[in-house]
C-alpha cells in the first residue's frame, strides 16, 4: 500500500568499526526527526572491526534505528556471521552472486508508514570479484519488484565511477536511487538524473575522519611503503557520518530530490 505523497530515505555510508557505529548512534535520532526520515539503509561490510559483519554488531545498528544493512564484497569477512546472514533477510549480500550462495540480495519491505520500498544490493566487476553481470541481474530484479512496488533504491558497490555512471544511466527512470558505495570518499555529484533517479558516486564512509578509508594511517602508508601484508586496525577517534536523504513521490517512485550529508 502506498499512502503518502512523498517519503524519505536516508542512505548512511560505509559504517567502518566501532567509532562508525558509535557516530549512527549519536547522530542517526537527530537525523531522522530533522529530515522526517520514513526509511533507514546503512552499508555495514565493514561495521565489525572494519572488516565484514557479525550478528552483535547488526543486531546494534538496528537498535540504532537502522531498517535495513547492505554489504558488498567484504560480506563474508566473518565466516560466523553466514549462517545468520542466511537467515537475516533485513541483512542483504550482493545479488549477483552466483545462485545458491547464503542470504538475498534484494527485499521489498514495509516502511515506518507502511509504504513498500524495494532495496537491492548490487557489486561491480571493474577492479573487483568477477561475479555475475551486474546489469542484467539488476534488470531482472526490478521486473519481479515492480510487481509490489515502484519505490526502489539500489546500492551499487563499486569502485570505477565508470561502472556507476553507466549502471546509474541505463536504469535511470526505473528506480528511486542508485548509490554508489565502497570507497568510502564521499563524492560531490548528487543529482536527479533526466528521468527521475537520485544519483551519487559515492556515499563516503561513517567511521575515523582522521584516517585513510577508516584504517590507522600509518599502518595503511607502511603496506604501501614495503609491501609487506598487514592486518589494518580501525583507530578509535572522532568520526564522520556521510549519508545522502531522498525523496521520492510514493507514486511514480521517482526521486524529487537528494541532499548529501556529512556531519562530524
């Protein structure tokens, strides 16, 4: 059922360890009364640690009034959190994984006034795993949600802006929003696309400012320095939380406007 003119969403970015988490908690509430948020979607692949999920850890960001987790290729970091992701439908894994592997990928679900929103999460293939082709999964998908639903916001986690900009335009008009998500640096072109998708490269990351993409700074200088592998620790300092809203007509589904957010 679809009972209101227009509705909010709230997209938050890349949500990276504790401090990231602990932004969501203090910042999201004030968030949601100032925009009159309907719908929460966060990035939580890297919420435990900096690396992957954890059942305790979802289980805290949804306290924190976060609806709905996407993920994208560090999903599986924690190998305890498969089975509940298998489980969790509120948790997706990317779509285009090859069929049979645990979880979903997409959901049509019940927004706080009870309008029907469908989410997909979607990985690219440019400098990332080679998995199934992300636009023709992503088509086919939308056919089955557009049997519920017209609203439908998409995270696409990606790293060339190539691959976005193309994957956003050839579903432009057919979707509510298509976010870009995975590098965690929040881009500056935030746009309604020609036929009504909200659009951004990337959303930008929830986690250590003073950092580099979330991670102990001399650590991440030193592997690029000799090479060496190391484990990257999530430093535990101020944050910023990087988020775009979006409004979109209940109706149509498409978006009549996206504001990007970045609060310390």
């Amino acid at each position: 059922m679809q009972n209101n003119e227009t509705l909010n969403v709230i997209f938050i970015g890349d949500i990276v360890g504790k401090s990231g988490r602990q932004s969501v908690k203090v910042l999201l509430p004030r968030l949601i009364e100032q925009h009159k948020i309907e719908f929460v979607i966060a990035n939580g692949e890297n919420a435990a640690g900096g690396f992957g999920i954890t059942e305790n850890v979802a289980q805290e960001l949804f306290s924190y009034g976060i609806d709905l987790i996407t993920t994208g290729n560090h999903i599986w970091d924690k190998k305890e959190a498969i089975p509940y992701i298998a489980k969790e439908s509120r948790i997706l894994r990317p779509l285009n994984y090859p069929s049979g592997v645990p979880g979903t990928g997409s959901i049509v679900i019940p927004t706080r006034k009870k309008n029907l929103i469908g989410i997909l999460n979607v990985c690219g293939r440019v400098f990332m795993n080679l998995l199934e082709c992300p636009f023709r999964t992503t088509k086919e998908e939308i056919k089955k949600i557009k049997e519920q639903t017209n609203i439908i916001f998409i995270d696409f986690h990606a790293e060339a802006t190539s691959e976005k900009m193309a994957f956003a335009h050839y579903f432009d008009g057919h979707v509510s929003a298509i976010i870009g998500t995975h590098t965690h640096v929040q881009t500056a072109d935030e746009k309604i696309l020609p036929k009504g998708t909200a659009y951004i490269t990337d959303v930008g990351m929830t986690g250590p400012e003073d950092s580099v993409i979330g991670f102990k700074k001399d650590e991440v200088i030193e592997k690029f320095l000799d090479q060496m592998p190391k484990k990257f620790d999530v430093p535990s300092i101020s944050s910023i939380l990087s988020a775009v809203v979006v409004e979109v007509d209940s109706f149509s589904g498409l978006a009549k406007n996206i504001k990007r957010i970045s609060l310390r």
